[in-house]
C-alpha cells in the first residue's frame, strides 16, 4: 500500500516537469513571432517556468526543430536566441536597427546568437565576434 501511495505522489508530481510541444500555453505575442520568423521550423518543445523561480528572467523556453532555442518574457517578448550546432538565425528575427547595422557593417556574415538585457542587446557571429548595442539597438562596440 506504501508503494502505491508513494507512486502516486511521485506521477504527480512529475507531470509538472515534463515539457509540451503545445504552443497554447504561449502569449499571442510569443506565438506570432514565432510564425513570423520561424514558420518553416516546427516546435519541438515549450517549457513555462514557474512564477517562484525568481533567479529566472525567462517565463517560457521554446526549442525548435531546427536546432534554435527561444526565450519570452511572461508577455510573449522575445529576449533570446540561442543557436544550437551554430544554426544560423535570420536578421529578420532580429530588432530592425540591428538588422540594418548587420546588413551595413556585416553583410556576409551569419548571425548564431542574439540576447536582450535591460540596457542593452548583444549579437554573436558565427566566427566567434560579439556586438554590443544599447537597449534601442544603437551599436556600441565589438566585443
């Protein structure tokens, strides 16, 4: 009897950690993004992280077929891009001021990370050259 109650507490507490491919769980905002941007990879994965993790600056975690990972805030904003096996991401993707910094500055090159803090955004490149730019996406210096 012990058994069964202590396999029951644990399936219960179990369901909770597994993650969904289900997008429904996704603001409006994060899903449309993702349709936007990335119609032509299929979600693999949707993780929610709980409110009491405070350390956590992301509410949702969404891995993509294609190898790319994405972070949204509780609103649907999209605060990072995380190449897996160094999947390029597509400056389409990325805030407009960036892109068009990226199309002048860098036009051959591909585009492997992208983050977004309070004040300040930072771009990773394929051959390993890092971009710093303010919070509007003004560019600041090479990293």
């Amino acid at each position: 009897m012990r058994r069964v109650i202590l396999s029951g507490i644990f399936a219960l507490c179990t369901m909770g950690i597994f993650a969904q491919t289900n997008t429904n769980n996704l603001p409006s905002t994060a899903q449309e993004y993702i349709q936007q941007n990335f119609s032509s990879a299929d979600v693999k994965e949707v993780k929610e992280n709980s409110k009491w993790k405070i350390w956590e600056d992301e509410k949702f975690e969404v891995v993509l077929s294609n190898g790319l990972e994405l972070d949204f805030d509780e609103n649907g904003n999209i605060s990072e891009i995380e190449s897996q096996n160094d999947v390029v991401i597509p400056t389409s993707a990325l805030p407009s001021k960036i892109a068009s910094y990226l199309k002048e500055n860098y036009a051959d090159a591909q585009v492997i990370g992208w983050e977004k803090q309070k004040k300040e955004q930072e771009i990773e490149l394929a051959d390993g050259t890092e971009l710093e730019f303010d919070g509007e996406g003004n560019f600041r210096k090479v990293d």
